[in-house]
C-alpha cells in the first residue's frame, strides 16, 4: 500500500544526537526542578520587592532576607515573651536592642584583628562580621520594660506583657 502525500527533505550536519530515554538521564528532572524553583523564587520577588525590608504583618516575623541572621527562640510564657538569640563571640558592648515602630531590632558586630611578627613573615588578618534580625512585636508587650542580657554569646530579651495582655478569660460555650 502506497502512501500518498509531500516528502520534505531532511537534512543533517552530523552534529544532532538521537535524545537518549528518560531513564538514562536521571538528573535531568532534578536540574529541571531546579529551575522551575529559581524561577518561582525570582518571580515572588518581582511581586513583593520590599517585602524584606520587614514589612510583616504577623507577630515576630519580618526582617532581613539577605543579611546573615541570628538564630533565635521565642517563648510565650505567662508574663512575658522571652527571645533567645545566638550571638557567639560577640562583645554586649557591640550588641544593640532597640524597638522601633513596633520592631524588635537586634544588631550585633564583631571585629577581629591579628598581627604576628616573626622572622621571615609578617601576618596581619582583619575579619568583621555583623548579623541583623527584627521581630515584629506582638500587641500587649510593655516597651518601657523590655531588658536584655548577654551571657556566654546568648542574649536574651525579656518582653513584659501587659496587665491586658496577661488576662485570660474563659468563655463559655453553649449548645445550639
């Protein structure tokens, strides 16, 4: 049976490869994944291009995307909220607490030089680093009596609550 219909030339500079099955190119869906994630990450920023200013608008979130950030715990307890944050090697006189605009701001830098001298060398190193991190702080804490205390590279900031804020009240629940 003779097939009707228009051939179309096909020609071939040698430099094409037959594509190989999916199964023997098994990191070819990882890089894809990849890819579609980075294009994901880049348009969200497109959309939201201050968002990392800290413009957050739930409680003890917000901050620095793209500054080197603190690890820290935060802690509702009865009378407080407690904020736990690691800042190792870190002197409390490079340390700065400071609540501006709702925000609990921690900033903490540290400085390190060396210099040795000895015979046919001279070594001399300066390192800086500084780290950043904000929370939005939630309603009911007393700012006028927040502390803070440093102790072996751990700071801990103690967030008194309000005598509203600290009020339970049980509600009742009733049938329909």
């Amino acid at each position: 049976m003779a097939e009707s219909g228009t051939k179309v030339s096909v020609s071939s500079d040698g430099s094409e490869r037959a594509s190989a099955p999916a199964e023997w190119r098994p990191f070819e869906n990882v890089r894809r994944d990849i890819d579609h994630l980075i294009d994901d990450l880049a348009r969200s920023l497109k959309r939201v291009p201050f968002d990392f200013l800290g413009a957050a608008t739930t409680p003890f979130t917000g901050g620095a995307l793209w500054q080197l950030s603190p690890v820290a715990d935060i802690q509702n307890k009865p009378t407080c909220y407690e904020v736990t944050a690691e800042l190792p090697g870190i002197d409390e006189k490079h340390v700065e607490v400071k609540v501006t605009d709702g925000m609990l701001m921690i900033k903490g830098e540290k400085r390190q030089d060396q210099e040795r001298k000895g015979e046919g060398f001279y070594l001399s190193e300066r390192r800086f680093g500084a780290i950043e991190r904000a929370f939005r702080m939630p309603p009911g804490v007393d700012a006028s009596k927040i502390e803070a205390v440093l102790k072996n590279g751990v700071l801990t900031v103690t967030l008194p609550k309000t005598a509203e804020a600290k009020a339970e009240k049980t509600i009742a629940v009733q049938a329909a």
